[in-house]
C-alpha cells in the first residue's frame, strides 16, 4: 500500500480488533457454551402462536440491542472518532444493520441452521409468525455462507469496520477520508487473510458477500415499510426508537 | 444531526 506502514496497518488493525472483542455482544466462550442449547419443541411452537405484531416487535428489539453494541464498536475505533459528526452518523446509519448481520455469523450454527435467538438457538421456523419467510431465510443462508468462509474474530472485526465504513454511502461529506480508512482496513485485512487461508481468493469471496448484505437491508426496509402499513400502532407506539429512527 | 438525535446522543456519551 503507497504511503502506509506495516506499523500503521497493524495499530489500525489492533485498535479495531480490540473494539470489536469488546463489543461483540457475546463473547466466543459464551458462544461456545450455548452451541447446542437449542429451543424446545414447545417454545418454537410457542413463537409461532405468537401474533405477527408481538414477534416483529420481539425481533425489533432484539436488532435494536445488537446495534447499541455496534455503535459502540465504532466509537472505539480510533479513525471512525476523527471523521466529522455527519459522517460518523451517515455510515452508522446506513452500515449498522449490515454489521450487525456481519456478527451474526458469529451466533450461527450451520451444522443445524440455527441462530442464537433470545438466549437459545433456533432454526428458522421459529420466525414464521413475522410473516417474511424470504427475508428470514435469505438471513439464514447469508449467515450459512458466511460461516463456510470460517473467518477468525480477528478477520470479523476487520471486515465489520469494513462494512461500516464504507465510501458506498450517499451524501458523505468528507468520502476521502472515509476511503482512506477504508482503504486501510482493506489492506490490514488481506494481510491477515493471506496468513489464515489457503485459498487465495478467501478475500475476493468475502467481499462478493457485500451486495448480499446490501439487498438483505434494502428487503428488511420493504417488509418494515408492508408491516407498519398494516400495524402503524405497533412501530409507533412499541418498536424502540432507536429502530424507528435508523429504519423509518 | 437534527433527524437522528438518537443516534447523535449515542455517539456523543461518553463510553457504555
């Protein structure tokens, strides 16, 4: 990389590591632990007698907490602080749901399908009551190709802050900045990539996920959009404003 | 800033 120390890579690549283990939400032992505590029979059916307004609502929350721990994933990132307030919150805005679903591969088994969900994991028959079975299962099969890349926490954090800050975003007021970060971040990356994987198209093949990511929130946009035209109550009085404000 | 005061505030607190 022209103009970039090795040192800088790895101050750059070390800040954001230690962010992301320190707002991962949960902690690879605790994930570790909760493998294969799986819902029962009886709460899955429990979920799906749910009304499709409590389990969006439930699911709202859910997304809402995860982000709290992206935003402060990004606050501890020395680069993403010296950007201008705009940006800072144009690239949370429109990034936080992608590395949130980024994360979630973390809280994925792809030996049976299933997502860390309410303290347990479920598969996705747990979500028919949201009534977007297509989002849901473009979700699962997202997490599922995510995991068959077997990235390190190290390589999550990376292409979280990637994902984040990202020079794809409208209205930036300052996209050099933000494509230098980028930029660096990338390289850090393809460094630690080249070490942890074989296969040398490991990085190009991540980076092949991001439309994915892209049109998983656009469709995530489209099913709220359906939902509160049929439930305005609901968002407006019970989804968290946090949600409301990002997504509405 | 003045459409996500949510967020702002967020970003504005000092560490969680």
């Amino acid at each position: 990389a022209p103009g970039v120390s090795m040192g800088e890579l790895d101050r750059i690549a070390q800040n954001i590591i230690k962010s992301h283990l320190e707002t991962c939400q949960y902690t690879a032992e605790e994930l570790q632990q909760l493998a294969w505590q799986t819902h029962s029979y009886e709460e899955v059916k429990m979920y799906q007698s749910k009304s499709r307004e409590v389990l969006w609502q439930q699911c709202a929350i859910q997304i809402t907490h995860a982000i709290q721990y992206v935003v402060e994933f990004a606050k501890r990132i020395t680069g993403f602080m010296e950007l201008c307030q705009n940006d800072q919150i144009l690239l949370l805005k429109s990034g936080c749901l992608e590395v949130v679903l980024v994360r979630m591969c973390r809280a994925f088994n792809p030996l049976n399908n299933t997502v860390l969900f309410e303290g347990k994991y479920g598969g996705m028959q747990m979500f028919k009551a949201l009534g977007c079975d297509d989002l849901v299962s473009a979700v699962f099969d997202f997490a599922k190709s995510l995991c068959s890349l077997q990235l390190t926490e190290e390589e999550i954090a990376l292409f979280s802050a990637a994902v984040l800050i990202s020079t794809d975003r409208p209205w930036l007021m300052e996209p050099r900045k933000v494509q230098k970060l980028q930029e660096k971040i990338y390289f850090a990356l393809q460094h630690i990539m080249q070490k942890n994987h074989m296969d040398e198209d490991a990085l190009a093949k991540l980076i092949g996920r991001i439309p994915t990511l892209a049109a998983l929130c656009t469709l995530h946009t489209e099913e709220l959009q359906a939902f509160q035209q049929l439930h305005p109550e609901t968002v407006n009085v019970l989804f968290p404003p946090l949600y409301k404000e990002l997504f509405n | 800033k003045e459409k996500h005061k949510i967020l702002h505030r967020l970003l504005q607190n000092s560490t969680s």
